[in-house]
C-alpha cells in the first residue's frame, strides 16, 4: 500500500528533472561572446591566434569567406585579427551585415591547470588547444580538438 503512491510520484519526479536538464543543456542559440581572462604577452598571442587560424582554415578556406568578430581589444583579440587577415579572410568587425558568407567568429581564452585554454567557435564547430606559455612565445601542449556542432549553419 505505501509503495504504490511512492512509484508515481517517483515518476513525475524523474520526468520533471528530465525535462529541467535538458532546458539547462539546450543553452541560447549563437556565439558566446569573446572572453581573454589570461595575461597574454604579443608573442604568445601571435604564436596562439597564428596557430588556431591554420586550424581553422582547414575547416572554413579563406576564399570567399567573411569573418565577422567582435573584437575585445586583447592582445590576443589584435593578434586574431591580424593572423586573420594574413590568411587571407575578410574581416567584418560589426556582424550586422547581411552576407551570405559569414562566419560568426568567438574565442575564450582562459587559464586551465597550468596552461592555457583557447575556443575559437562558429556555428557549426569549436576548435579547442591548450597551450604552455613560455619566455619564447607558446607551444600546443595537447592535440587539437575538434568538435561539430548538429544544429549549426553549414560551413
């Protein structure tokens, strides 16, 4: 008798927290916005972006694609522009635009166990590195992860 009013509540208990997981994993659509939370010096900068970029471009070509990014005035921010351009991407800073070829473009850089971990994201992927930063600039310190995202634009 007092485990048949036990099963159903246990139910609609389990059923709910289904449903409350899955609202907190669906997130909000788009990019996050760009964050650095780690110090970085020009060179380490340059060495990252100039690296995540060649990644990059083995995911999106820089043909006829259009970056837009919303810069954050970070070392590695100005870095990520210029290696941008260096790889020869069209760079738009205000993402208000109606081209066709966009790619949205964020990154988070942030202090992880002792190195540093870069997410450079569109849409449809994230790229993700660690690095160790040294006096000489920064090395990979793990393989480049690659991972696709079901529900984005097409690259």
């Amino acid at each position: 008798m007092s485990t048949f009013p036990f099963v159903p509540r246990f139910i609609v208990l389990l059923a709910c927290t289904v449903l409350l997981t899955a609202c907190q994993t669906l997130g909000q659509a788009g990019l996050v916005q760009s964050t650095v939370t780690t110090e970085l010096t020009p060179d380490a900068a340059s060495t990252i972006a100039s690296d995540m970029v060649g990644r990059l471009a083995e995911q999106v070509g820089p043909g006829s694609t259009t970056i837009g990014l919303t810069p954050d005035g970070s070392v590695f921010s100005q870095a990520l522009e210029a290696s941008l351009q260096k790889w020869g991407y069209a760079l738009v800073t205000d993402q208000k635009t109606d081209n066709a070829s966009l790619v949205g473009l964020a990154y988070v850089v942030d202090d992880f166990e002792g190195s540093v971990l870069v997410r450079i994201s569109t849409l449809s992927f994230d790229l993700t590195r660690m690095y160790k930063i040294s006096a000489e600039g920064a090395t990979p310190v793990s393989p480049l992860s690659i991972r696709q995202h079901s529900s984005g634009s097409s690259v």
